[in-house]
C-alpha cells in the first residue's frame, strides 16, 4: 500500500505498472530473419540496448535464425554492426558479453524439418535450467510472404510446453494489404497462436513522444479542456524523410505509402490523440478507445486524397529510376489525406494526415491548430498551435501570442517551448524498439496492435487503396514532385483547403537543428 502510494506521488500512471506475466529468468530471445535489414538496424541494437541496461531476462539467450548460412564471426559481424556508442570500456565489455549469448541457426521457413533443428538446439540451451519453465520469445524481422508458414511451423516445431513455460509471438506490419488479406493473415496466426500470445509491432507506438500523449492529454486539465471541436480549427500528423525508396523499391511498390506509413504509424497516432479517456491505463482499455474512435471515421474520399511520387532533382534519381521499380509504376511516395471523425468531440474538425519520401527533411509531427481569436481587440493575430514533435529533437511547443515588450500593446507570435534536449540534458529517450520489446517481455499489451485495431484502420484505407490500383477501372496518376522539396506544389492549396491558415509574418520557428545550440 505503501509502495503504491509513493508510486502514485511520483506521478507514475499505475495501472499502467505491471500485473503482467515477466520473462525474469529461463528465457531464449528467437529472432527469424536474423540475416535481414530490420534484425541488424533495429531489432538487434534494441537488445542489445536493453542488454546493456540491465533489461533483459537474468540469463538470457539470444538466437538468430534465418535461411543464409553464415558462421557465428559473420553473424556477430553484422547484427552488432548497426551498435553504436560502444567506445568506451564498459561498453566494450557489455558488447563483448553480448556476442557471448548469441549464436546463430541456419534454415528454411517453410518445412518442418528445420524447426525441429531449430528446437533441439534451443532444448541443448535450455537443459542448463535448474526449473521446468521454458519461455521463448519469437521475433518474426521476416517479410509477410512467409509469415503464414514461420508462425504454423513455430508452434507444430519449436512451442514449449513444459508446465509454467511462456511462448510469445512479435509480428512485424505489414499486416496484410487491405481488408481482407488482413483478416486472412490474421485468422491464419490466430489458429496457432492466441491474441495473448502474439505482438504486433507498430513502432510509432514505441516513440516516447507518442507514449507522451497519453500524458500530455490526460494529465493537464488546460490542455484537455481545449482539445476538441470548440478551440481546434484542425489536425497535421506529418512523415517526411529526406531519402527516396533506393534498393527498396520492389518491395515499395508493392505497398505504396500509404500502407507503409499512413494506415499502420499515422493513424496508431491519430488514434491516440483524438481516442476518449480510457476507464483505467490497462492495455484492453486503451485499445477499446482507440477502437471506437476509428470506428467513427468512414472511408477516405478520393476528393481529400493528394497523391503524389518524386522525380529526379538535385542530383538524386526519381521513383521510376530505381532498376527495382516498374516501368511507369504509379504507386504513390507522397501522399496528404484528411479524415473526418464523426463524434461529438470532433465532428467538422479535419484530421490531415501527410507522409511522402524523397522530402526536404526528416521529421514527425503533430500540429494542432486552434481556431482564431473571436472578434476583438486584436485583428490578424496569429492562431495558437500545439506543436508535438516525434523525431528528431523530441519537442512539444506552444504557438501563442505574447505582447511585444515595450510601451505598446501590439500581439507578437511566439511560443512555450518544451525541447527535450535542453530541459532534460541528459536524459535517455528509449528507442522505440527497446520499449516495445521490453514490453513484449513484460507481457503488456498496450504498445502493440489489437486485431480489431487493424480490422477498422483498412476499413477506412481499402476502398482507397483499390482506387489507387485501378479496381474501378481508372488508375489516378500522382502528381510529380521534386526530390529533396517539400511535397507537391499542390499540398499548400490542399491543406489551406481544411482551414489550415499560416501564421502571420514575423514568426521565428524555433530551432529543430540542437546542433547550432
Ligand atoms: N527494415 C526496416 O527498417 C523495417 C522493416 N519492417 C518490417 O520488418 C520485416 C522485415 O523487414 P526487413 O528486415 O527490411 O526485410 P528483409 O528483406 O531484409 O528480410 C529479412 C530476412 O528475411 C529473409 N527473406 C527475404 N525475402 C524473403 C522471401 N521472399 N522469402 C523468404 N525469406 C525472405 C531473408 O533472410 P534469409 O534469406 O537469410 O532467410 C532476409 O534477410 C518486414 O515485415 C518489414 O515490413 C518494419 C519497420 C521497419
Ligand atoms: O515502417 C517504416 O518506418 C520507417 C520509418 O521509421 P522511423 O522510425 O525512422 O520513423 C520507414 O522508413 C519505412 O519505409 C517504413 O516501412
């Protein structure tokens, strides 16, 4: 009681603490696709991170799996190859020890044979347990075409099932490609694995500054009382990258932007910034909100959608250049869509979600607009706008008008500013694959993504979607935009089309670079 009373008095939300089932000791990490990109960028500099600080199940065994053969120097060669910031002695030596507790299997995904390679080598790892319980962890970095199989022969092969053993799935999106390939995909998982035993990764649900807005939201009464319809002209939730799809091309055009970014990252946190408050923090709750506020935004229309793909500019190769990419493919690299939320809180506010690569900068962010000042004293004044930004340089900041100082009364745009970097100095921000995969081990359920989640995000991207690849008959051409700008010329009119209006001049944008600080 006690303790709990502390916790509560250090601000910590509590039912957001812990009654999960840990992975504390007896535990082998499994990663499939070990030889793959997102094993080596992300997934395993996240264990190792988490290895680092003290994280990681006591004793802990982390295999490698996938069809290349390669000796352990090769794998240990590259999956530390993305580890960064291990100069120093005591990272030299954490490294050194988390070399010692990975090793590597070799084999297919699609035959049985393998799995049960694969399982009597994690039973020679095990037999060292001085209890019965046996728990696996099963990190699918694969693509989707063998997620089907790798899941089926996972648990006809390698499930442990010793009493008290505990056997976890994480599934990387994408998944599926619309409505129905999703329901395939995921009633195909669900015959061999239980919704509490399977993970699927949405990594924007690991940013720390999309786990912020649950704070941010329900842990300040100003900035609640503002946060609909009243006081919110409307909503940008931007993706940009400063890199084309280069060498993942074919695998790009399969999927278009809007299923890599805007249906899975965009909408996971549109959900969560427009979701009503959740009865308690618990996973079941958060969800069931984020549900139903999905549920009350139907279809996107073709006339709220700017579709566009980038050309050849400044030196680096357009779309079509990429060898991997069909000859006059129009999958969209760019797109700007706005959903309308059809409840009270939100109804008429548009919600414009934009993602493109080959932009001008790399940068996540939600901007909240506020609606303007009502008649008054003050003509032309500035809107306020709430600005979260998610990478890079973590910032929340408040456009508001202040008086400019001296003996006049004039309103001068400028803002609260909240950069991570300065207010917390030191401080680590998680990278988002640590949180997730220290919450797949804790047994929590929030970060992840609910299969009726995905069942309404496609309801409202599939129509779309079918558009786009000519199942009505005509197939839309995007509109073409130069690599390294800042969209398509049309995405200033399409957005000023939603009410968005630009601050009035005069306006210092605060600094995004920390460097020049
Ligand atoms: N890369 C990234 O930054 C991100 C990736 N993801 C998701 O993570 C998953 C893995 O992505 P990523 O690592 O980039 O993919 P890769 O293309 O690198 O594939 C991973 C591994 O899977 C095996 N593989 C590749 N193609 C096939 C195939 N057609 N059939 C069977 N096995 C194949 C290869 O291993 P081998 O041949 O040795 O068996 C490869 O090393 C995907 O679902 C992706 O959408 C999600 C977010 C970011
Ligand atoms: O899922 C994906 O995300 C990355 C962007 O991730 P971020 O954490 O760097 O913002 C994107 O590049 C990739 O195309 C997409 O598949």
């Amino acid at each position: 009681m006690a303790q709990q009373r502390q916790r509560s008095m250090s601000g910590t939300i509590p039912s957001m603490e812990s009654d999960h089932q840990a992975l504390r000791d007896n535990t082998v990490i499994i990663v499939l696709g070990a030889s793959g990109d997102l094993a080596k960028k992300k997934t395993y500099p996240a264990l190792f991170g988490l290895f680092r600080m003290g994280f990681l199940p006591k004793g802990v065994k982390i295999v490698g799996y996938a069809r290349t053969k390669m000796d352990n120097a090769e794998y240990l060669k590259r999956i530390t190859s993305y580890i960064k910031n291990v100069d120093d002695d005591e990272g030299k030596a954490k490294l050194e020890e988390f070399k010692q507790l990975s090793t590597y299997v070799s084999g297919g995904y699609e035959d049985g044979e393998s799995f049960d390679k694969l399982n009597q080598y994690l039973q020679e790892i095990e037999s060292g347990y001085q209890s019965k319980e046996r728990n696996r962890l099963f990190y699918l970095a694969l693509p989707p075409s063998v997620f089907i199989p790798v899941a089926k022969n996972l648990k006809q092969h390698c499930y442990s099932d010793t009493k008290g053993s505990i056997n976890r799935v994480i599934v990387e999106k994408p998944f599926g490609k619309d409505l129905e390939s999703c329901r395939e995909l995921l009633r195909s998982i669900k015959e061999h694995w239980t919704e509490d035993e399977t993970f699927r990764i949405d990594h924007y649900l690991g940013k720390e500054m999309v786990k912020n807005l649950l704070v941010l939201r329900f842990a300040n009464v100003a900035m609640n009382a503002a946060w609909d319809k009243n006081s919110i002209s409307n909503v940008q939730i931007t993706f940009k990258e400063p890199f084309g799809t280069e060498g993942r091309g074919g695998y790009f055009d399969e999927f278009g932007i809007i299923r890599d970014i805007l249906q899975n990252h965009l909408l996971q946190v549109l959900s969560i910034l427009a979701m009503e408050r959740p009865v308690s923090f618990s996973a079941e709750d958060i969800r069931d909100e984020k549900v139903k506020v999905l549920r009350a935004i139907p279809p996107v229309e073709r006339e709220d959608t700017l579709l566009g793909q980038y050309v050849a500019a400044n030196g680096k190769p357009g779309y079509l250049d990429d060898d991997t990419v069909p000859p006059n493919s129009v999958c969209p690299t760019f797109t700007a869509t706005t959903l309308w939320i059809h409840n009270p809180r939100w109804e008429g506010v548009p919600f414009i979600l934009k993602a493109g690569k080959a932009l001008n900068e790399a940068k996540v962010e939600i901007r909240i607009q506020f609606k303007d000042v009502t008649q008054g004293i003050f003509k032309d004044i500035s809107r306020n706008e709430l600005v979260i930004r998610i990478q890079p340089a973590e910032a929340v900041y408040l456009k508001l008008n202040a008086k400019t100082p001296g003996l006049y009364t004039r309103a001068f745009p400028t803002e609260m500013d909240l950069t991570y970097k300065r207010r917390f100095l030191d401080a680590h921000i998680p990278e988002a694959y640590e949180s997730l995969i220290l919450d797949a081990l804790k047994g929590d359920h929030s970060n992840f993504v609910r299969d009726d989640e995905l069942d309404v995000a496609w309801k409202i991207f599939t129509p779309i979607l079918h558009w786009i690849e000519g199942r009505s008959g005509q197939v839309p051409r995007p509109v073409s935009y130069p690599y390294g700008s800042r969209g398509p010329k049309e995405l200033e009119a399409f957005i000023q089309k939603y009410g968005y209006k630009r601050g009035t001049e005069g306006y210092a944008w605060p600094v995004t670079n920390l460097a020049v600080l």
